[in-house]
C-alpha cells in the first residue's frame, strides 16, 4: 500500500526506486504502467493525465523482472512484439528492430532463438523490446537480479551509458543500493509505502533524512549518545538518558590500541564477539555495553580480545532520539 506518495520524474532522468520487499516499490511501478489503479490521486506524463487509460494507451513500456520473452520467438520477433501489436508494417519493424540490435551490440542475433542467449543477452532482447515502441517513460522491476555479479557490473555501465545516450526517461526498481547509486540521477528511498527521501544519490548517502535511510545506505551501526565537554560520547559512558543516535558505516570506525582521545570522535570500548574474513581484511562484530557494531580493521583480532573504536566525527550521522 502506497501512503502520500508524491514524485516528480524529469525528462531524461534515471530515477531509482529503492527499498526493500514489501515497500511499495513495485506498487508505485506498476501504478506507473497501469497494473495497478490507484484509489486517489493522479498520474501525468507531460501533463496528461494517464491514471484511467489501459497499460498500452499510456506511453509507457515495462521491463520485467523475469524479461518475459516468447520462447518460441526468435530474437528478432521478440523485439519486434510491440511494434506488430502497434499495427506497424513489417519492413518498418525490420529497421526498428535492426536498430535495437544495433544499439544493444546484437547484430547478428536477430534470426537465434532466445532460449539459446546467456542471462545478460536476454536482459538485452527484453530492454531492446521495450525500447523498440519509444516510449515516454521506461520502467524497469529489478531487471538485473537474476543474473550473476560480473554480468550484473558490466551491465549496469552498459544501461547507464545507453540511458544517457538516448536520453529516454525511466524509473528503476531495485533493493541493491549499489545499483541505485551507480545508475541514477536520483533516488527514492521509500518504506511502509511512503518516500522516506528523495535526492541525489550523493545526498541520500551523505546526508540521509532519516534513522531508517541511514541504516539502509549502509551507516547500520546505532550507538546511543550524549554530548559533554569532551565532545561527543556514549551514553553509557555518561550514565545518563541518550540525547541522540550516532550512525556510522563500519568501514568508517577504527580499531585502536591503547588509549584514544575523545576529541578525535566517538570512543566505544568493547571485546570482539566475532571475526569475520572478507579478503580484504576482516570485519568484527563488537560487543558493547550499548550493544553490538561492526567494523572493518586490516589486522587479525582474536575473538574475546578487549578493542577500543574511535569513530571520526565527520563519519558520524546524528538522529535525535524518538
């Protein structure tokens, strides 16, 4: 269920829908398309209003999770789907489809069955027949979550340079907030069906508007706090009631030995509960009087060992407390 959901999409712009399952994300896509009608409200593209009309009659073209091809159908005619059920003469699907294979570096795939392409080749045919009827607006419902992490790589620089080339208009679904970052000009970051920020992707991970943002850009650590004469500290450390949660990423903590100043950022004094290897060092799971963090560190720490954590100041996203 979608709550006050109001966004403004640019001519041109990739926007990113980003949450995890159940958020409303998919709703709000497939409220776009015409698979689901809203109960109030509307939906424009350039100012018409499209919210009564049929999924065909709104300018729109989705791309499914699963692609969707025909099996039976060969490349060619896949790509070439819409354009037959838009009534277009068969010399002129030809060009059109000649074209996509073109832009999607599938020349020559044409006459193959689709059942014979690779993951990635198949994510192709299905973004070239969404292509073919040019539309105003593409959607995409997580188009890449099926295939592996090299191809999903590689096929992210390839979507996001042909989105920019062409400059069509589309909103994306994802819950891998890497992939949101890498391809959008903004993000939407939404949960219980609402949008809990929409911005840049530089300032929805930078400056988060929320606990919740922050917690899903990565800054998963919450440690309760108080301010002091010495900066900032725990509030265990304080003996007092927290005034604030500080969020911080594990990657931005450090493991020190012996004494840290206070001034330096947030102090946190624990013991490692757990060692994780993750090839480029090691990530701990750090037991503290106000709970658990992780943190990255380059050095092997044996589990039970007492760690201090010094966290930079400007690694820190303060929240107050609810």
């Amino acid at each position: 269920m979608l709550k006050d959901v109001s966004l403004e999409v640019r001519r041109g712009e990739l926007v990113a829908l980003l949450g995890s399952s159940g958020c409303g994300k998919t709703t709000l896509l497939r409220s776009i398309a015409g698979f689901v009608t809203p109960t109030t409200g509307a939906i424009r593209v350039d100012g018409r209003d499209i919210t009564g009309l049929p999924p065909e009659r709104r300018g729109t073209a989705m791309m499914f999770q699963s692609y969707a091809l025909w099996p039976h159908m060969t490349v060619a005619q896949n790509i070439g789907y819409g354009l037959r059920m838009r009534s277009w003469k068969k010399d002129a699907i030809a060009q059109r489809v000649e074209a996509m294979l073109a832009l999607l570096q599938l020349e020559g795939f044409g006459p193959r069955a689709v059942s014979s392409l690779s993951g990635g080749q198949r994510q192709r045919v299905a973004l070239g027949r969404s292509l073919a009827v040019d539309p105003d607006v593409l959607l995409l419902d997580e188009p890449m979550s099926n295939l592996d992490y090299k191809v999903r790589i590689e096929l992210r620089q390839e979507l996001r340079a042909l989105q920019q080339r062409i400059g069509i208009t589309a909103v994306y679904v994802t819950h891998d907030r890497e992939e949101a970052l890498t391809l959008a000009d903004r993000i939407a970051v939404l949960d219980a069906g609402r949008v809990e920020q929409y911005d840049t992707p530089e300032v929805v991970y930078h400056r988060p508007a929320s606990r919740f943002v922050a917690g899903f850009m990565g800054a998963d650590n919450a440690v309760p706090v108080c301010r002091s004469e010495r900066g900032l500290i725990a509030a265990s450390d304080a003996g007092a009631a927290p005034a604030m949660h500080a969020q911080f990423r594990s990657d931005a903590a450090q493991i020190v030995n012996g004494h840290a100043d206070a001034s330096e950022g947030l102090t946190l004094r624990g013991a490692i509960a757990q060692m994780l290897y993750v090839g480029q060092g090691y990530r701990y799971r750090i037991r503290l009087p106000e709970g658990e963090v992780w943190v990255h560190a380059g050095q092997r720490i044996d589990e039970g060992t007492p760690v201090t954590v010094v966290v930079p100041r400007d690694a820190l996203l303060l929240f107050p407390v609810e």
